[in-house]
C-alpha cells in the first residue's frame, strides 16, 4: 500500500500558485513520499472542504489568499505568533487535529536577513494596511526595530498602528509619508498589491522616486514581476534590495520543516522559484 502522504495550498485563485512547484522539488529532493497539489475551493464549499481535510486524505496545507483568515474557524489549535497577527498560512493536520501556524513573517525575516544581520533598532517604514502587511509589521516589531505604517487610505494605517502598538512596547507610528522620511528610514517594505493590480503601475502611484535615495534598503513583498518598479529605483540607486522571491522562500521552508520535521533544502526551492518568476 502507498505511503505518499497528500499535503497542498488551499486558495481561490489556486492554479497561480508556486507552492505546488516549490514544495514538490523539496519533497523530492529528500526522497520523501509527499506530494502536494492544488486545492483551489470557493468559499461555499470551504466548509465541507475541511471537513475532508480533518478525515485525514490531507496531512497538511499552505493557506493563501483569500482563506488566511477564515480557515482559523476550523483549527483546532493556533499557534501564538499566527495569533497575534491574526491569520494561518499553514495547516499541519496529525490524527485530525488540526494545527495553524503562520510562517509569513518568518519569511520576511529570513528575507531581510539576506542584507542586514539585525534589525534591532533600525527604522522600518511600511507601505500598504492590508493583510500581507501584518505579518511584516510583526515580524518587525517581534525583532524590536521601529516600525512606521503608510497607506494610501491613512484610516487603515491608524487602525494598525493602534493594534501592534497595544503588543508590543515599542512605537508605531501612523502618518503621511513625507512625516515619515524627514528623518530618513533606513528599510522601506512594500506591502501593496499596486503592481499586482495594475501591471503597468508606475513607482509614483506608491511614493515620489526623490524618497528612494532616503532609504538604506528596499524590499518588496510582490514576486511577479520579481524586479518591481520599486526595486528597479533602488537598484539604479545602488541600494540593497530584497526580492518578494526571497520571503516566499523562507515561508515555505518555515512549511517545510513543519510538515516534515526536517530542513529544508532552500537551494532547491530557491532555485525552482528563480525559475518560475522570471
Ligand atoms: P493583502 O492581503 O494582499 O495585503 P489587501 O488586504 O487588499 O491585500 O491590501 C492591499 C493593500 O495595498 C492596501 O494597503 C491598499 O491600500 P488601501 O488600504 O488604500 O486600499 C494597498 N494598495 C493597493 N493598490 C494600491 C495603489 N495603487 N497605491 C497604493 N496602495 C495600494
């Protein structure tokens, strides 16, 4: 009888994902009996979906867009941090119990850690309020560095400047991006999905060009296109950059290692996604 245990990215769109390609090229590197497909499930039949899951055919899931939130109802256990920021993208299911940890901001930090050793300290500016932004300005504020909120709508920024900053005792401020770069941030990370609305979104729909040079680092969560406006200007201007490649990576090797109890071969995954998002 075959061993091959079943695991998958739970989504809706599904078929764009690169979990699927990522985390096969893991497996099979390791010479594991796992395989991992696409769920793509709309929302009325989430229900009878982890009903399924919990029958134990699915021994894990990576939880993306637009389930990070709700498929917390069907957990049995989440973990603190996936807690705090308020979303699971990752489900480990052992004898039906369901286990929801979040491995986004672990990716940002893997991520950041490529260029600066420690953020401790260091002024982080993010763009953008909405979920991607959480586990950023977490990850942030878990490492102790300053963080400072923008978004286009100033309500939504406000609101998330009130919430970590009842977490964590250190400031967050809310503001207008120009208060914010008087006395120059260090890191700026965008969170926004503007070039994943609009591909031909030009870098002044997010910030004036004049404010890259202000910037030590600039990192961009998005992956398609991997060399965004933003991290074209900064590229020109010699900064350092990270990739949105790079937090899917350190993400999904989060997934990895919880699904297999191993390490993840990240040169693999690195390798197969440099691939994929060109
Ligand atoms: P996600 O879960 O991927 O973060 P989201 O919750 O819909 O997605 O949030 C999208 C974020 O991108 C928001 O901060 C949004 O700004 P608003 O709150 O003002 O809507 C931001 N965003 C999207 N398109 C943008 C654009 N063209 N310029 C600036 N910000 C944009």
């Amino acid at each position: 009888m075959s061993q091959t245990k079943f695991y998958g990215v739970l989504a809706y769109p599904a078929k764009h994902s690169l979990s699927p390609a990522i985390h096969n090229a893991a497996f099979k590197a390791l010479g594991l009996e796992m395989q991992f497909d696409y769920f793509e499930i709309p929302e009325n039949e989430l229900v009878k979906f982890m009903n399924y899951v919990k029958q134990e055919p699915v021994s894990g899931l990576a939880v993306s867009l637009p389930y990070k939130e709700v498929v917390m109802n069907y957990i049995n256990e989440i973990d603190a941090d996936a807690l705090k920021i308020g979303a699971v993208n990752t489900v480990v299911n052992k004898d039906g119990i369901l286990y929801g940890y979040n491995t986004d901001w672990i990716g940002v930090l893997g991520a950041l850690k490529e260029v600066v050793e420690d953020i401790k300290g260091k002024k982080i500016v993010v763009i953008g309020a909405g979920g991607a932004a959480r586990a950023v300005i977490y990850a942030a504020l878990k490492e102790e560095a300053e963080v400072a909120i923008y978004n286009r709508t100033a309500e939504k920024a406000h609101k998330l400047a009130d919430y970590f900053g009842k977490l964590f005792k250190v400031m967050v401020g809310s503001g207008s991006l120009e208060d914010m770069l008087k006395d120059s941030g260090e890191i700026l990370i965008n969170t926004t999905s503007s070039w994943i609305i609009n591909k031909n979104a030009k870098l002044e729909e997010l910030m004036p060009e004049d404010y890259v040079g202000k910037f030590k680092i600039m990192m961009d969560i998005v992956y398609k296109p991997l060399v965004t406006p933003l991290i074209e200007a900064a590229r020109k201007r010699g900064l350092g950059t990270v990739t949105g490649d790079k937090m899917f990576l350190y993400q999904a090797a989060e997934q990895f290692k919880l699904w297999t109890g191993k390490k993840a071969p990240l040169e693999v995954m690195g390798a197969v996604l440099v691939k994929k998002c060109r």
